[in-house]
C-alpha cells in the first residue's frame, strides 16, 4: 500500500513538473481593434488600461476577453489557402481557406456588419493616423520572426471586395507584429502599429490586416473605414 501509494505521489509529482516546461500552445492572431485611440499620445500602451477602440473589423464580436476569439465559435483567425495565398480570398467567408475564421465578408449594406452585438466601424480622414491593435499569440517571443504586418487598403470606393492581388499593390503599411507591450501572458500580450490614411476620394474603402507567420501561411482581417477628406 505505501509502495502503490508513494508511485502514485511520484507520477502526479513527475506530470506536474513536466507540465512546467511544456510551452504554451500557439494560436494564430487577427486584428483585434482597426482604429486604436491611446489614452495618453505619447505613451503608446496597447492594453485595454492604455485606450479604447473605436472601429472594429467586419463582425466583431463586443465583450469578448482581449485575445480570446480564437476559443470562440468560430474562430477569428482565417488563414489563407496555402497553396496560393497571394491569389487567395482576401476575406473569410466561413467556407474557404485553410482555417476558416469567421464572417469577413463585404454586408450589405456595409454598415450591417457594424453595431449592435459587433463593434462600430472606422471613420477618418485623408492624413490622420490610424492604429491597429492585434494580439501576439506566443508569437512575440524573441525565437519567433518579427514578420511584418501588412497594412492594405483598396483603392475601390463603395464597391465589392477587390482581389488579394489588388490588394496587394495598394499595401501601404508594413508593421513590426512584434511591436507587443512587456507582459507574462505570451499568449495574450497586446501589440500594435500606427500608420498614416493615404490620400481617397470620400467614401468607404476595404481595410485589410495580413501578417505572415511561416512561409506560405497568411493570416488575414478585413474591416470596412469610412474615409474623408480634411
């Protein structure tokens, strides 16, 4: 009895200190908030201590924790085929893709995929400073690639969704992922990036967040802004 009892106590003790070195399981990231406001300018602090977002990507889902929504049904995160990427559907439909991620596409009207349960939709102008908030999924940590974040923005106004290699030449933006704000939570430190509105004729344009974690393996979020001249 004390022999069965003392293997036992070892087994558990064994598990325990292994489950210590197991890392965290690594998810996949979107954008989070599409116009990040700071509370103070000069600091920039991409908790939710730090600011407030007011536009959100198509659909968002409000009151959720920061980070959570790949636990969510379903998922944010909508990886691309990776057998094309740069050909591949720039928005998740819920049907295409490697992973599928939630509903991205265009709504109709445009504004149906904004308020109520979802998150409002981005409105500014020619020059101002937009900034995106993502969250880093284990994928800040200084052994992982600090692959860039691209920033595109079509250059159809009021139209349907253009294609990934439409977008693609209208990149104007290209932000560190690692840009993250210290914290012990890998799997949910809160990073960003802020870049400037380029010149658009009034009206509203498709805004796409795409970051690259390994080769081939792009991860996209869509969101519709509202833009204005000064």
């Amino acid at each position: 009895m004390v022999l069965k009892f003392s293997f036992t106590v070892f087994v558990v003790a064994s598990l325990a200190v292994l489950s210590s070195f197991t890392p965290q399981a690594e998810a996949h990231s979107w954008a989070d908030c599409i116009d990040w406001k700071f509370n103070n300018a000069t600091s920039q602090d991409w908790t939710d201590n730090g600011g407030k977002c007011t536009g959100y990507a198509r659909r968002f889902p409000l009151g959720k924790p920061f980070g959570s929504l790949d636990s969510n049904n379903p998922p944010r995160h909508y990886q691309q085929d990776i057998n094309n990427p740069n050909f591949a559907l720039p928005c998740a439909n819920l049907k295409d893709g490697q992973q599928h991620g939630s509903n991205e596409t265009r709504a109709n009207p445009v504004s149906a995929a904004y308020g109520g349960e979802f998150g409002g939709m981005t409105t500014t102008t020619v020059g101002d400073t937009l900034c995106v908030r993502w969250p880093s999924k284990n994928h800040g940590v200084v052994n992982n690639p600090n692959n860039p974040v691209q920033i595109n923005l079509s250059t159809l106004r009021n139209g349907k969704d253009v294609s990934q290699q439409e977008l693609l030449n209208n990149t104007i933006a290209l932000l560190p992922f690692k840009n993250c704000v210290p914290g012990s939570n890998e799997d949910r430190r809160a990073c960003g990036g802020c870049f400037k509105v380029p010149s658009r004729v009034s009206g509203t344009y498709l805004l796409q967040w795409r970051w690259m974690l390994n080769p081939g393996e792009w991860y996209t979020s869509c969101a519709d802004i509202k833009i204005a001249k000064k």
